[in-house]
C-alpha cells in the first residue's frame, strides 16, 4: 500500500533590511507620519497667525461714574457694581456725577481695522437680541486711557484703544416692561467693517443681569435725593457747548447749558418744601432762567422725564429738600436771624438823658 509523505514548505526569509529589530520599511513610514504631522503643525499655525495678526477687536463693558470736567471712576472688573464711596455720593446726592457704562474697544492684532456702531445688546426680555447706541459722552481734559470720544465709526491702529461712555439706563425702563422673566442682560458689542455681519461682544460670563426694580449700581442701592435724579434728566438733554445750538445773534439770549443745570435746579426747587406738581417747578426753572438770561427756556420735556424718574424711584427717595444748598443755607439764616432778634429781645434796655 502506498503512504504519501507530505513535502516540508520552505523556510521563509527576511522581507528585508531591518534596523533594531524593525524593518526600514516600517521606519520609513514613521517617518513619513512624522513629516505629515509637522507640515500639518506648520500650515495650522499659518492659518491660525493670519486670523492672529489680522483684524479683530476685543471687547470689554464696565460700569463708570463720570464727573464732568472733572474724573471718572471704573470698575475695571466688568462686574455690574460700584462702591459706595466719594465719586458714588456725587451722583446719589449731589447731582454732580453720571452713572453710565464704559464700553472699551482694543485692537490687539497687526493691523488697523475700522469699527463702527459701538453699543449695547439687550437679551432676556422676551424678543430677539437687539443693539441699541444709547447717549454716549465724551470727556474734556486729560484722562488717560479712560479719554472718552462720541464718534461712532473710528479707525484703531495695531494695539491701540477706545472708550464710550453710554447711558445705558435711560434704556432699560423701556425694555424692562416686557421682560417675562423681569431681568434683561447687557453686553458690550462693536461690528467691524470689512468682517462678517456678527458683531464682536464682551464676555458672555461677564454680561450684566439688570432685574426690575434695580436703579443703580452702586453696592447697598442707596436712596437719592431728588436733586441728584431731576439734574440728571435734564443734564444729559441740555446743550454742552454754545456751538451746539441754533441761536440766532439777534436773539441776544444765553441759552442754558449742561454746567448751570444743577444751580439752577437747586435755587428752584428750594422754593417747595414738598414736591411740587411737574407745571409749578417748570415755571419757576422758566422765571430763574429767564432772570439769568435765557429768553427762551423751555425745560417742559426735562421735567417730564425727570419727574417719570421720580415715579419710578418711588421708595427709594429721600426728602424733598434734601441736599439742597439753597433751601439749608436759608434755613440757616433764618434760624441765625430768630437767635439774634431773640437777644434783642432778651437785652435790657438802657435810658440815658442828658443833663446841662
């Protein structure tokens, strides 16, 4: 019988040259990927260096308390709170200061870019996110890197900056009545010519929640006079300078500007010792006016914002007199005047005669 013996395969060799063990081959592919890898790193960061150095912005929104003419004081922080020290007085009591937001654009690339419609974008009050470029300010004097401008369209060079100061507050009432959720959120936004069509905005960690009822920033939300609320609403809507009006020279009238509005606010108000109706403080502002020059004063819309303010503020006013030069400062001449005549009276009367 016949047995078929199987035939022994073949010992297979070496495919190839090795190195340490590993075939030149699977080296070679190593260092392929590895050439793949770095031309990757290298065209990712081109790209990335182009964005980098081309144009974009940066955008920061801070609270501020402006005392024309004089300072400004910043949170730096971003946070929505001022402290309640000096400068916040000035603007609580005194009716000499300006609570706004400082809207701070920085370029930080290599090249200039043009930004244009700085403002404010409100969300949370029941319809789609909208912009709003509230009343800005500029600042007069040196401040530094706080210097504010009211262009609405600058040019930023490489690493330079600009600030805005805005109202913001005269915007929120509005929004805030039909906010379902009775809060609206605020964030700083800039667009930038030449870029896509969404604007650059401030940090969304860092957006501020303004719920209803909020009137201030200032930390304790501390009680204003009146003085301090009415001297706002008519500040921001007189005229700053004498080149911003339209006064004919034959008029021969001295309008009244940003800088009389609290003296004069102050000698007519001390006339009340209460609140008075909106129609009776309007006329003595009139008559006041009038006696100081301005022929035709017209504060009608001043007042009627003004006292639209006070309604709101309701329970969060002090007295009526309260911080009032005029109104203290005959308080105490009277007060000085009774004492004396009450010397007089007080004083023994001494009879002389003469005798030749």
């Amino acid at each position: 019988m016949l047995t078929a013996t199987p035939t022994p395969l073949p010992v297979a060799t070496a495919s190839g040259p090795e190195f340490l063990g590993v075939p030149l081959a699977v080296w070679a592919f190593g260092v392929s990927l590895l050439s793949f890898l770095i031309a990757l790193s290298a065209l990712c960061w081109q790209v990335t260096k182009h964005f980098l150095d081309g144009g974009r912005v940066k955008v920061y929104l801070n609270t501020a308390i402006l005392y024309p003419e004089y300072m400004i004081a910043t949170n730096r922080s971003g946070k929505h709170a001022l402290k309640n020290e000096h400068p916040a007085e000035e603007v609580t009591r005194r009716g000499k200061a300006l609570e706004l937001a400082q809207l701070v654009v920085e370029n930080p690339g290599r090249t200039a870019v043009t930004i244009y419609s700085p403002g404010l974008q409100f969300s949370g009050h029941g319809k789609k996110n909208h912009t709003v470029v509230p009343r800005m300010f500029e600042t007069d004097g040196t401040f530094g890197p706080d210097e504010a401008i009211t262009d609405t369209v600058v040019r930023l060079e490489p690493y330079a900056r600009v600030t805005f100061l805005l109202d913001y507050w005269s915007s929120v009432p509005g929004l805030m009545k039909k906010a379902p959720k009775g809060y609206v959120d605020i964030r700083g936004r800039v667009s930038v010519a030449g870029r896509t069509n969404r604007p650059q905005r401030s940090s969304y960690r860092k957006r501020w929640r303004i719920r209803r009822g909020m009137y201030t920033a200032i930390e304790g939300s501390p009680d204003f006079t009146p003085l301090a609320v009415l001297w706002r609403e008519m500040y921001i809507r007189l005229p700053k300078h004498d080149d911003e009006l339209d006064v004919h020279p034959s008029h021969e009238s001295l309008p009244t500007r940003r800088y009389a509005a609290g003296f004069l606010l102050d000698r007519a108000m001390s006339r009340f010792e209460e609140r008075p109706e909106r129609e009776e403080l309007t006329e003595v502002l009139h008559e006041l006016a009038k006696a100081d020059g301005d022929k035709f004063p017209h504060f009608g819309l001043h007042l009627w914002e003004g006292y639209a303010a006070l309604d709101r503020m309701e329970g969060h006013l002090t007295p009526w007199t309260d911080g009032l030069f005029t109104a203290a400062h005959s308080k105490k001449t009277s007060v000085q005047g009774n004492a004396t005549d009450g010397d007089d009276k007080s004083r023994p009367k001494v009879e002389s005669s003469d005798e030749s």
